[in-house]
C-alpha cells in the first residue's frame, strides 16, 4: 500500500507513522507528505525519514475544490492508496472525499462524538470531564464524524495539568495511530452500515 500523511505542523504523528514503517511494523510505502503550510516543521521530519515532501499553497488556488484537485493530481502521480490525516488543519471537500471513500483516515484528541471540531483537549480539560482519550475514524463529509476505528480512554486524574493531560494525549496518539494504519494497509478494516470490523 502506498499512502500519503497530509500534516500542518510539528508532525510528531508524521514521525511515529514513518518510523512504525521503517521497522517494518506497518507494511506501506510512506510515499509522500503533503502540506499547506510552508514552514511546517513536520517539512523537517520528512527530510530526515526521506519521504517526498510536497507544499501546496492554498493561496494559489480560488476555492477549495481547486485545491483538493491540485492535491489528487500529485496523489495520482505516486500512485497513493490511502491518506493519513494527522494535524492537516484543512478541512477536505466532499469531492475529495468521494474519490478515497474509505481511504481517508484520521485522528482527534478525544473521544468522538465528544468534542469534535477544534481545541478539543482544552475543551475536554475545561468542562472538568474525567475521561477523555484518542479516536482514529474514517474520513466523511461532516467534520470529525467518519466511523469509528479504534478508540483509547485517557483519565483525567484530579490536579493534572493542561500540559500534562496534552502530553498523555500525544503519547496514546502515537501508539494509536500506526496501529490503525497498521490494520488499513493489512487490509483488515472493513465498513458495513457505517459499522467496522477488525478482522
């Protein structure tokens, strides 16, 4: 399977994702980074693992649409088979959606349905829930809504820090998500009725 990461920013997923690869724990070929931020940090990342590392600027392009479809020429052009979203701070057109149904993934920092949208963690932390945790879910039309494909519960002990809640979050994230991508590339994720099976 040859996948592209989409990321905006640090791209600690990023590095967690290609060095799972590297050691051969995922099955994939880490073909290409694409982002929409020139001064990405996750640019850095990619560099050192070796991977294609492609800006595409948002502002070049007049709607969205146009944007998405920049982006799946240089997707047809490796060949790519699936997407990993991780920290791309883009919302995808339908459009784009349709032509990798089932092939988007993507990760949020709580426990889907709660707290979609941004700053979750910090909307988590401040409505003093208990609970909290990482979601990996399939990519749909609707903003952080896709079904489901693996979930871990973070605690929130009583006077945990901000930062500290955010660092645990971060830690799950990076065992959690290669293991999804894991699953995706060995083709054993299936979807029926919005339903996943791990197989």
């Amino acid at each position: 399977m040859n996948i592209a990461i989409f990321a905006s920013g640090q791209g600690s997923n990023f590095e967690a994702i290609a060095r799972a690869i590297k050691r051969g724990y995922i099955k994939a070929q880490l073909k290409l980074l694409v982002t929409d931020k020139e001064n990405a940090f996750v640019r850095v990342r990619a560099k050192k693992f070796g991977v294609r590392d492609v800006y595409v600027n948002p502002k070049c392009y007049p709607s969205r649409l146009a944007f998405d479809k920049a982006i799946i020429r240089i997707l047809e052009q490796e060949d790519i088979d699936a997407i990993i979203l991780a920290g791309f701070m883009r919302i995808v057109t339908p459009y784009f959606v349709k032509r990798y149904n089932h092939r988007i993934i993507n990760i949020h920092p709580a426990l889907l349905p709660a707290f979609r949208g941004e700053r979750a963690i910090e909307r988590a932390f401040a409505c003093g829930r208990k609970v909290t945790g990482v979601t990996v879910h399939f990519v749909d039309e609707k903003v952080d809504h896709g079904p489901i494909i693996l979930q871990k519960k973070v605690t929130i002990k009583a006077g945990t820090s901000l930062a500290r809640l955010t660092a645990a979050i971060h830690k799950i994230e990076h065992i959690l998500y290669p293991r999804a991508v894991k699953l995706l590339a060995e083709n054993r994720i299936t979807i029926k009725n919005r339903h996943v099976t791990i197989r």
